[in-house]
C-alpha cells in the first residue's frame, strides 16, 4: 500500500460532530424529564401498597397468635411516629425485643396518617381471633394513600 491511499482510508474515518452530541444530550434529557414524574409516581404506588400488606399480614399474624395461643393479643398503632406494635410478641429476627413496625423506617417508607378503630388506636383479638373493635388504618407515601379494613365481625385485614 502505497502512502496515498493509507492518508485517504484515514481521512474517511468520521467521529460525531459536537452539533450531533448536543442534539443526542437534549433528547436524552427531555426523556429524562419525562420518565422521572412516572418513576416517582411508580415509586409511591409500590411503598403505599407494601406499607399496607405489611399492615394487613401483621394483623393477620396477631390474630393467628392469639388463636394459637388462646390468649389476646393487641395491635397498637401511634401515628405520631409512624408505629405499630404487637403488644407482647416478640420481633422474629430479635426475640429480646418486641415486635414494633416503624413504617417511616422500612425499605418502603410510608406514614400512618389515620387510625380510625372505635375506640381508640388499638385493636385486641380475642382467643378465637375476634376483634375487639373494628374499623381502618390509612397510610401514604407522597401523593398515594391505602386504607386497611378491619371487619368487626371476623377480624380479618384488607386493602381498599
């Protein structure tokens, strides 16, 4: 090969100008600036309805308990800290210490914004699994709000 065709293969080879990369940049930004609302959004649907499944299945677990061990068991939510404790039970993964549930520190933070039971924040179920009271839990994470229902009549937890 001669030295001539070697500079002209050379000077064929093109990269991107700086006007394609800032062409490139803009688009890439404005579909980030469209995906980022829908990803928080996304976000916010999942800590909401994780928040209150934990909510449902640690009801569920606290009527099993007191049916398993013939003996009440208390569910008592404080909403000014985002908690609720299993009166009694202890933590499974730190049986020294009592099983508490602080929403705002979980891998999907949320808060408890209303405890509507009768009566009070708590709920007892009886050795048969019979709630004391009944009524609802709601909780939030941004804009995304989930209402836990507990039936008076069977003590049984569900999402609305």
């Amino acid at each position: 090969m001669n030295r001539s065709s070697r500079k002209r293969r050379t000077s064929q080879v093109r990269g991107f100008t700086f006007a394609e990369l800032v062409i490139v940049v803009l688009v890439l930004s404005i579909m980030a600036a469209v995906a980022v609302p829908k990803y928080s959004d996304s976000m916010d649907q999942y800590r909401v309805e994780a928040a209150a499944l934990r909510i449902t299945a640690d009801l569920a677990l606290a009527r099993k308990h007191a049916q398993a061990t013939s003996a009440s068991q208390t569910v008592q939510f404080t909403v000014s800290t985002d908690k609720y404790v299993l009166v009694g039970m202890d933590d499974p993964d730190h049986s020294t210490d009592e099983y508490e549930i602080d929403l705002s520190r979980t891998g999907y933070p949320a808060e408890l914004t209303l405890v509507d039971l009768v009566g009070g924040d708590s709920v007892t179920f009886d050795q048969y699994g019979k709630p004391d009271v009944g009524g609802s839990v709601t909780v939030v994470a941004g804009d995304e709000e989930r209402t836990v229902t507990i039936d008076a009549t069977t003590g049984k937890a569900s999402v609305n």
